[in-house]
C-alpha cells in the first residue's frame, strides 16, 4: 500500500494494526497490572512541566513513541480508580468489554442522535434504555437517553420537569432537596436558571424528611411560589443513604410534583436482592438518573437518565420548536416509527455510549453484574463487621449501598483528642503507603473515613489489610 500524503492524515493498514496491538497491549498491562501499582502517588507541582510547556508539534513524530510517551508519562499520573485498594470517591473498576465498545464507538464515530445517521447505534441505545429501566424495575414503557455522566443526566431530568410542570417558566420555581445532594446537581440547577430555587433541607439521619418537605410546599405554596420538583437521592455520595422514596412518591402524587431521583451512585443496586430492598419505591419516581461508570463497571463517560414517560423529554427538548435555518436537518427528519434521539435530551451529536453498556451486558451476563454488584455490599458488610468488633473504632454511617463511614477512636481517649483531627492523620498516613486510598468526610459535623467498597476486584482479604492500617496508623498517633 502507498504511503498516504500528509493531509490525508492517515496510516497505513500495517502501521494502524501495529500501533492498535501496542496500544491493546497497554491497556491490558494495566488493567491486570494495577494490584501491583501504587494506588496513587501525588504528582508534585513541576513534575509534569515537560507537558505544560510543549511548543505546538509542527512536524510530525513516531506515533509508537507518543503512545509509549503518553503510557510512561501521562496516564500513570493518576489516580488508579479501578485499583483494588482505591476507596475513595466512587471507584471506577472499568471492564475491557466496555473499553472495546468505546473503541468501536470511535472508531466508526457513528452517533445515535439521528435515525438516519446512526439507526443501528441508536437501536442499541434505545434497547440497553429499556434493559437498565427492567433491571431496575421501573414500568414497562419507561424510556431514556445516555449523557456524558450523571451531571447532565440530572440536568436534563430538571429540565425536562420544569418543561412539563411549569410551561417551562423558572418565575418562582421551587424544587426541594436535602442537604445531601450532590453539589453538581445544585450546579446544574443554576445553569438552568433554577439558581435560587432548590429549598435545600437538612437532613435527619441523613435523609430528605417528607413532612418536612410537605410544610415547604404548603408555605411556598401558600406565598404564591410553584413547587414542581422533588429530588431525591438514591445513595447519597456522603453515605450511600437513601431518601424515603415511597413517602416522597405518596407526597409527590398529592401535590402534583415530579419526583426525580438521583440514584448516579445507587441506583445500579437495585438490580440486586438487597439493593431492591434498600431503594424500594424507585419504581414510583417520574424519572431516575442512574450512572453506568459508577457500578456498572464502564469507563467513563456514560450516564443515563431514565423517564417513566418519555414522550415528557420529546416535549422538552424536541428540535423542531427551535429549528431557525436549519433547512439542512430536513435530511434527518425521522419518519414514523423512527426516533431521533437528539430530540431527547439536551445534545446534538452524541458518541454511540450504550455500545459499552451493551457489549459488557451481553458479553459478561447481566448475572455477572448482580454478582459483581452484590460483593461490593458484602465487602462493606464486612468492613462494618470488622469496625463494629474493633474497640477503637466507631460507626458512624451506613454501610448502605457500597458506603460507610468510620472513626477511629483512641483508646486512651479522653475529652481533649481532637478526634476530628485524628481521622484526618490517619487518613493522610494510610494514603502515603502504595495500597489504599481513602478520603475523610463530615458525617454530621464530625470527621470520619469513608469507604466505598464497589471494585469487584477488591477481597475482603484487601479489606482486612487496610482495617489494620487503620489501627496501626491510629496506635501510632497515640
Ligand atoms: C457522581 C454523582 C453525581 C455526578 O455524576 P457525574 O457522572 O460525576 O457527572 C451526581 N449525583 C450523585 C449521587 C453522584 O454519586
């Protein structure tokens, strides 16, 4: 084959597969790799300046050496979220199925957003829609749309609500939230123009208290204001708690409200036995954000938000209504019994996400994911197990959907340790060694470290190893 001119910004065939096996071969050291890496190591202002500072790359270099550049240089200055000993934040434990769907997604770079572009991406989006909205028991005819992550998909559920609810005038909206939702979802709420309008509620015991709520929507009511929206959470990030989603349902039916629920974290549980029970009443909502590169295993980014009448999201954000001179869309207008997907959300070109989802689904077996699912409540059944039999420390939330927060106490305790400050140099200490990587949080005005167990590839021998870090790091304060 010719070598191809420059402008054609192509490779040969021989050099596409030779660079495409090398950068395979990466991806798996890494993946199998990763127990044997430091979980994180901080990256020292300076150290990456040799990035910072490139001049643009006029003239062309060996890719196999910008591919080895990035594996040596780049990639490894991060936080391994997929490894084994990584508590923090919400692990992300990938899966190869799901990095091949995105490879096929790029490189065919079809996008589901238009019946007529991408009718078979938008097939498998439609279909991988209805799989998440069964396995999480919502009601048949519920439909939906992928988003980068469950920001947007939280964005677009207000959205699609405020649309519905009030015309789509934010004059004097109020939505009602507790004090444990996610700081995104506020943000998007101000993007939306809903800045001042979420009544963000304590929380008791961690949850959005319905009688509460009922009060607010009376007095805002009753001062002339449109409550439209309860948003609840379905395992807060904080704890993994779950507001009581019945009785807001039950609340939400009597005074006409939409109940959104933001299960980005939680909401995959409910395709286990237990996680069905922790988050009974997620059926009842008018629409659920559920994030697959949390637990579902797939890299990021796919989010989606799942709405029991979808004819709710055309309404919102159909095309047509601010078609300007867009004569050249008429190509993509669908026909009867097409969809296009762009018509159900807020973007216009979207990747074909739901590849991944529906390639590691069908690949692995949905039974695989309940499994997978179900260790990571049983490694933080046990992690509360270990806590509750240790004498030096305390429980102080959860475990609830793959969450719980600790305290270490010191033996010797008495009323001057600063025991908020203790958890933070236990935090810092365990953090240091190459295993384990833990944040610290604010449960109730108190420190604590907090855990979320749901890597499948962490044992409860890991577990067991970083409990005793634990105690370890705390005696030696001591
Ligand atoms: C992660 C998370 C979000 C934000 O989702 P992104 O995918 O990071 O945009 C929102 N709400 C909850 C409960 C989350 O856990």
């Amino acid at each position: 084959m010719t070598t191809p001119a420059p402008h054609e910004l192509d490779l040969t065939a021989e050099q596409m597969r030779a660079l495409g096996h090398r950068v395979v071969d990466l991806v798996v050291d890494h993946l199998h790799e990763q127990r044997n890496r430091p979980v994180h190591r901080r990256v020292e202002a300076g150290e990456v300046d040799h990035v910072l500072t490139e001049p643009v790359p006029e003239d062309p270099a060996d890719p196999a050496g910008l591919v080895d550049f990035l594996a040596a240089e780049v990639l490894p200055r991060s936080l391994r979220l997929g490894h084994p000993g990584c508590f923090a934040f919400i692990p992300s434990a990938n899966n190869f199925l799901g990095v091949l769907g995105d490879l096929l997604a790029s490189g065919f770079n079809t996008s589901p957003g238009a019946w007529f572009v991408g009718a078979g991406p938008a097939a498998v989006e439609q279909v991988t829609a209805r799989w998440l909205a069964e396995l999480l028991g919502m009601p048949a005819g519920t439909g939906g749309v992928f988003t980068p992550g469950g920001t947007m998909a939280n964005l677009t559920a207000v959205a699609a609500a405020r649309y519905d609810r009030l015309d789509d005038d934010a004059a004097d909206a109020v939505l009602y939230c507790s004090d444990q939702t996610h700081p995104a979802v506020l943000r998007a709420c101000r993007v939306l123009g809903l800045g001042d309008s979420p009544r963000v509620l304590p929380s008791t015991g961690h949850r959005l208290d319905p009688d509460l709520v009922r009060r607010e929507v009376d007095s805002d009511r009753r001062a002339g204001r449109r409550p439209f929206l309860v948003l609840a959470n379905a395992g807060t990030t904080n704890t993994g708690s779950v507001d009581p989603l019945p009785e807001l349902a039950r609340l939400c039916r009597e005074h006409d409200l939409w109940l959104h629920v933001d299960g980005a974290h939680g909401a995959a549980a409910s395709m286990t036995t237990r996680g069905r029970a922790a988050l009974v009443g997620l059926d009842e909502a008018d629409s659920v954000v559920i994030d697959p590169h949390k637990w579902l295993f797939q890299p990021y980014e796919i989010g989606c938000l799942l709405v029991r009448d979808p004819a709710t999201l055309h309404r919102a954000f159909a095309l047509g209504r601010f078609r300007a001179q867009a004569g050249y869309l008429d190509l993509a207008r669908p026909a009867p019994g097409e969809v296009n997907l762009s018509d159900h959300g807020v973007q216009f070109t979207t990747a074909a996400r739901a590849l991944k989802l529906w390639l590691s689904f069908k690949g692995f077996g949905v039974a695989a994911f309940r499994a997978a699912i179900d260790r990571g409540l049983d490694l933080a059944e046990h992690a509360a197990d270990l806590v509750q039999r240790s004498h030096e420390l305390e429980l102080l939330a959860g475990p609830s959907l793959g969450i719980l927060c600790l305290r270490y106490r010191p033996r010797a305790a008495d009323g001057a340790a600063d025991l908020d400050a203790i958890q933070a140099r236990i935090a810092e200490t365990v953090n240091q060694g190459d295993r384990f990587m833990i944040a610290t949080t604010d449960v109730d005005g108190r420190r604590a470290l907090r855990l979320c167990t749901i890597n499948p590839r962490t044992t409860p021998a890991d577990v067991d190893s970083l409990v005793v870090d634990v105690l370890e790091a705390g005696r030696a304060l001591e």
